[in-house]
C-alpha cells in the first residue's frame, strides 16, 4: 500500500479535498494522513467519512517548542516547520513501513505506483524530486534562490538512513524555516540540498510525470490526452510520458471569478489539457464546501514579514505573463 501525508487549514480545503479525490480516482491501494492544521478542517474533514484517510488534529503532533515556533512564523512558515514533523509522526505512532509527503496543492493524473516501483527498483531510503528548473539564466537564478529539491514529494522509509535524515531537517526547520532567500535556507526546502552528501540511501526522483509544475512545465509539450491522462513530450530530448502529478503552486486569484495560474508557459494546449480539470475540480469542492461556511479569500501570503506579505497578497496576484493565464471560473462551472 502506498502511504502519503499532508497538512493543511481550512483555507486549503478545496485543494485538499481534490487531492485525495485525484489519488482515489487513480488508484485504490493506498491511505492518505491529512494533518489538519485548524478546527474547521478537521471537523469538516471528519465529517466525509473518507475511506482511504486517517485526519488527524494539529495538536497531536504540536509540543511546547512548536507552540512557541508558531507565535514567531506565518501559517505558511509554521506549516513548512511541521512538514518532517508529520512524516516522522506517520513512521512512528503508526508504524508504516514507509511514508511519502505531497503538498496539498497536488494533484494526480495517474497512478502513482510508477513512481514507487522507481524507488523500490533504486533500494532507495529516501527520495526527493527536483524543481528541474530549465538551465538557463532565470533558471539557475531560480535554483539559487529556491534550492535544486522541491517539497513536494518527499519519500522515507523505516531505515536509519531515513530516521537520521528526518531528525536532522526536523532540527533545522525547528532553528529556522522562513520564506526568506538565503545562500543555503529558503523556507524547509533548501535543506533537502544536503540530503545527498550527509544521508546514505538518497534517491533522486527521475520519472518526468512526477514533479511537472509551473516553472517547469514550459520545457514540456502536449502530445496527447488519453481519457484524461495528459502526455508531454520534453522538447530538449524528445523523452514522451504520462503526467502522473502537477503541483498547482502559485495559483493567484484576482476575484472570485478570475484565476491568474500563472503557468509559466504561453502553449494554450498544454494550459488546458492540465488547467481545466483541476479548476473544474477545485470548484466542486468549494461548491461543496458552502455548507460548512468555508470561504476562500483571494489573497494568497507567506511570509511573516508584514511588507512582504502585502505584496504577496496585493501586488503579486496581479502579474499577469501571459492572458491565456487567465481562467473564467463562472464558464468553467458551466462547462461539462
């Protein structure tokens, strides 16, 4: 069985939601640990009843020192200070042989066992997915500011290899963990950099369908849609392959109807064929969600610097790179 963990609020619940939707829609063999980091998403998420996940309250992983750490950080930076938190927390109350983290603005297009069997074939102990930023100027500028790994899906397994390698990001996340660029710290991401000269058993993920998002995707083109699998085609080798997740970061709303996605690419087929489904799907769930009087705010911040934070909730949404970023929602809820 595959065994996964995320975290989230309420204000990431729809996002949530589809995700565990997009997992149960391919595949069935596996159990999904949602760490719900407010009471409205734990009781919202309780009340689903969902079959293939275990919600778990914050406060059963949440400790002195944590309590004191979130006075200091944003919800984002707290979040991201909990990430080895959880995944520690799975191997141990719950003695799973293994456990992979993905945010919860993933979502899954097709089974993810490919990418297990990668791991099983590599006799990996730990795995972690780079940004695979294009290797130009913006794209090593990119990889310097936000580090060569993305936190996105995040393997380890039982051994000591993975303990150690847990207890030592848990440590540094714990000194520091905040979404400023520094040399070696950007959040908890720039720590996965290390992994592989401190850690036995580090594994890099090499299947292109896992880790496809926005500042990548401009390396890819759509050669088909099989169903409702999109097949890319990397442009620089010619390697074809089914998209297995796209990590929808940098989704900017600019009002309740409009959706900046930000997509990082001006090919129209490729928007579509990835964009369409996940935004239909994220308004089912906020449709849903009404009932329980979740609402979404259009703002989108991280930082616990307050000037920082104004531009990222004020500003930011509103840099547009290309129209055809630009999605209807009201026409999408109309569309079958």
């Amino acid at each position: 069985m595959m065994i996964f963990c995320t975290l989230f609020d309420s204000y990431y619940l729809d996002k949530g939601l589809a995700l565990y939707r997009s997992l149960e829609a391919c595949c069935d063999n596996f159990k999904l640990y949602i760490f719900c980091f407010d009471d409205k998403s734990f009781g919202v998420l309780s009340d689903y009843k969902l079959s293939h996940a275990v919600v778990i309250h914050h406060t059963q992983i949440e400790n002195e020192e944590l309590l004191e750490l979130k006075k200091e950080r944003s919800k984002a930076e707290y979040c991201w200070t909990c990430t080895p938190v959880i995944i520690e927390y799975v191997l141990d109350k719950y003695n799973e042989e293994s456990c992979t983290y993905i945010d919860a603005d993933l979502y899954f297009f097709s089974d993810p066992r490919q990418l297990f069997e990668e791991i099983k074939e590599a006799e990996a102990n730990i795995v972690i997915t780079e940004h695979r930023f294009k290797d130009d100027w913006n794209g090593r500028r990119l990889c310097k500011r936000s580090g060569k790994y993305c936190v996105e899906f995040n393997y380890f397994d039982q051994s000591e290899n993975a303990v150690e390698a847990l207890r030592w990001w848990k440590e540094r996340c714990f000194e520091w963990c905040y979404h400023l660029y520094e040399p070696e710290r950007m959040g908890d991401q720039k720590y996965l950099e290390k992994f592989p000269i401190l850690f036995k058993g580090v594994h890099e993920l090499k299947h292109l369908g896992g880790g496809v998002a926005p500042w990548n995707l401009g390396q890819y083109k759509l050669v088909e849609v099989k169903g409702a699998l999109p097949v890319l085609e990397e442009t620089e080798t010619g390697r074809v392959f089914p998209l297995i997740f796209y990590h929808f970061q940098n989704l900017r709303y600019l009002s309740e109807q409009k959706v900046n996605i930000s997509s990082g690419t001006r090919d129209k087929k490729v928007k579509d064929a990835i964009y369409r489904p996940y935004l239909k799907a994220i308004e089912e769930c906020r449709g849903e969600l009404q009932r329980y009087d979740v609402s979404f705010s259009v703002k989108k911040t991280y930082s616990s610097n307050p000037l920082i934070a104004f531009l990222q909730g004020n500003i930011l949404r509103f840099k547009v790179k290309s129209l055809s970023d630009i999605y209807d929602l009201k026409q999408l809820r109309t569309e079958k």
